[in-house]
C-alpha cells in the first residue's frame, strides 16, 4: 500500500526487496496555459497521448494550439479530417506532405477553413510532383494572411486574381517550390510581405536549358537576411540593378548567372557574410572583394564557428565553369572551400585574406596557386592544403 511521508515525498510499494520513492507531481500543479504551450510544442502524435497522463490532462490537448506536422508520418485524409473537426484550440503549425494530399486541392481548401486552424502561424503543404496540371493554392490560405510567419508553397499554381491579395504583414519566411506564378503576381506577393527575413525559389527538375526566374523574384523587401535560389537563370539586367543592403547569406545552387551579373550582385550586398555556390555555372572568374564577407558554419567535431566560403562544381559540357578565383580582400575569412571535378584547370590567387586558414580540396589540376608573395606552379604531392596564415 501506497501511503505519503511527512516529507511531502510518495512512497511507492516494495519492488525487488526495496522501497523506491518519488517526487510529487509537480508539473501538473502548472497553470493550463502553460501547459497547453509544452503541449503544443510536441508532434501531433506525441501530443495526443498526453491525454492518458492523467484526468488533470486529458481536456489539454484538445484545447492546445495545434502543430499538426504529417511529415514522415502514415496519417490518413479521414483521421486528419477527424483531428481537425475535434480540436478547439487554434494552430500553430499546418504541414501536409504530398503523400497526404496527392493532387487534392479542394480536401486542402477544407482543412485550412476549419476553426481548428484559426491563428495559423506556419503553413506548408506539398502537392505531388506528379500531378498535372498544378493543383491551385486554395482561396482559404488568405485568412490567415495576419497570424502567419512561415509560408512554405510546393507543386503548386497561384491564380492570377488570387496572388495580387496576398499581403501577409508578419511573414518572415517565404519559400515557393515548383510553383507556377506569374511574374506580376509574384512581385505583388513580395511587395505584401513587409517584413520578410528568409526566401527561398526553387524550380523544378525542367531542362535544359534551365528556366529564366522573373526579376520580380529580386524585388524583396530590404528587411531580407538570407536568400536561396535553385535550379534556374538569372536575369542579367535585373542582376545588375538590384540592391540588397540586409542581405547576409547569399546561396546559389545549380544556377546559370553571367559572370558580369554575378560581381554587380555581390557589389549590392553591403551586409553579406555568407556565399554558397552549389554547382553554379556562367562565369569562369570569381573575385572576392568583401571586407565581411565569411561563412559560419558550426562545425560537430569541434564545435566552434568557422568563416567559410563554399563552392561546389560539377562536370558540364555546355556550361562555362569557373577556371580562376581571385580572393582580393576578405578579412573576416577563414576557410576557403572548394570542390570540383579533378580534371578541371584552375588559378587560385589570394591577395589578402589575413584570417584565412584553411584553403581545401587542391588538386594536381591546380596548376597555379598564388598566396600572397608566394607562387606554387605545380602541386603533386597533396590533395588536401591546411594553411596557418
């Protein structure tokens, strides 16, 4: 028999020849609202069984903001519809993977008119990739346009009438993936999103040649930090002509970009500190000439900030590759990180780089690299260079 000592401490039964004791529960003495957010923070399933713990928490997660994430899960149209209708407290996070929606527009206008979702903070859902035409982006996806923060659009289409009512004031993080849009209504879109801090557009898997992105893509707010683009070309004017003056992480990934536009763009990037090109074609010269210009990256063994600069490059036999990187001033460098195919020809030239120490992935092909006053004409002896400057 169970029975409570003096101390406020629960004494359970003998187990095994000994007593075992344990605290209170604390927890539970937590004011509901408190309790709700915890709950809120725990996958959907995770989140239902709290109501086992106890009758103290079996109403909660019912009235818990939703983070309703069916990613990686095996979650039916019938049971999420079941979740939606029985739950009163409001969302804070909506993702629907394709493997739940297929190709159903209509099910996804529903679900995002239920109560259920009312003060929706993030909003991702994915269409099939192989649905055709592309399912359209739901007229109920408006309402939310005061409360969201993260809206994440794949496999989609944007009716025309529909994207110029966009305006979403608190959003800060806009991602569109194989999104089919027009260019007026994709410069409206970002014009409506004042406050935006992180965009990401990636295309699809068409090509070659790649497709040409609407200039409107770099019309987004100055509030921007960081900017990814992926599997398309730059415009050229565009590039040119823009400005960027909060931009801190720049990545480019399997981009087509004309070597004239790729310098002016950077030249606008008064803040930026991070540069990724993943296997970025259409210039065969880099210079590098920024005085904050560094990539942190945490790195797991040691556990310490590094400032990287990263480019990866793949075989192409259409694509003008790069042949030479000129690093003219970087202060802030520490690790310059490149990758390429073995058999490409490359001059590396480092003027002034007074942090840098690590200069990676030199191959016998290097056959002219340049640190400071000192030239090495062949090297093939090493694949890997560590330099302490």
């Amino acid at each position: 028999m169970m029975r409570l000592q003096q101390s406020g401490r629960e004494e359970l039964p003998l187990r095994g020849g000994r007593r075992e004791a344990r605290g209170p529960d604390l927890i539970s003495f937590l004011p509901d609202a408190v309790l709700c957010s915890v709950i809120s923070l725990l996958p959907i399933k995770e989140g239902a069984r709290t109501q086992i713990l106890s009758s103290r928490w079996r109403p909660l997660w019912r009235s818990a903001p939703l983070n309703l994430d069916t990613c990686g899960r095996s979650i039916s149209k019938a049971v999420l519809s079941r979740i939606l209708s029985g739950h009163r407290g409001g969302a804070r996070c909506f993702n629907v993977s394709y493997s739940v929606l297929g190709g159903d527009s209509a099910t996804l206008d529903g679900w995002l008119r239920s109560a259920a979702l009312d003060n929706l903070q993030e909003l991702d859902f994915w269409f099939s990739s192989s649905a055709s035409p592309r399912p359209l982006v739901p007229h109920s996806t408006l309402r939310f346009s005061s409360t969201l923060r993260v809206a994440k659009f794949n496999y989609c289409k944007f009716p025309d009438g529909t994207a110029h009512q966009i305006h979403f004031p608190n959003l800060q993080q806009l991602q569109l993936c194989s999104v089919t849009i027009s260019e007026d209504s994709l410069h409206a879109m970002l014009a409506g999103c004042p406050v935006l801090d992180r965009f990401e557009l990636t295309y699809g898997h068409e090509g070659p040649p790649r497709p040409l992105m609407p200039p409107a893509a770099l019309s987004f707010s100055s509030t921007l930090r960081v900017a990814k683009f992926v599997r398309c070309r730059f415009p050229n004017t565009a590039a040119c002509q823009v400005h960027f003056p909060s931009l801190q992480h720049l990545e480019l990934e399997m981009v087509t970009i004309r070597e004239c536009s790729l310098h002016a763009m950077l030249s606008r990037c008064p803040a930026l500190n991070s540069l990724i090109l993943n296997y970025t074609y259409g210039f065969s010269q880099l210079i590098i000439n920024s005085p904050k210009l560094k990539r942190a990256d945490v790195l797991k063994k040691k556990k310490k900030k590094k400032k990287r600069v990263e480019m990866y490059f793949g075989r192409s036999d259409t694509e003008i590759r790069l042949d030479e990187l000129i690093v003219v001033n970087a202060p802030c460098l520490e690790i310059l990180h490149h990758r390429g195919p073995y058999e490409d020809s490359m001059e590396i030239t480092i003027i002034s780089a007074r942090k840098l120490k690590v200069l990676g992935c030199i191959t016998e092909s290097i056959f002219r690299l340049e640190l400071c006053t000192t030239v090495f004409n062949v090297l093939t002896d090493c694949m890997m260079l560590e330099w302490q400057l």
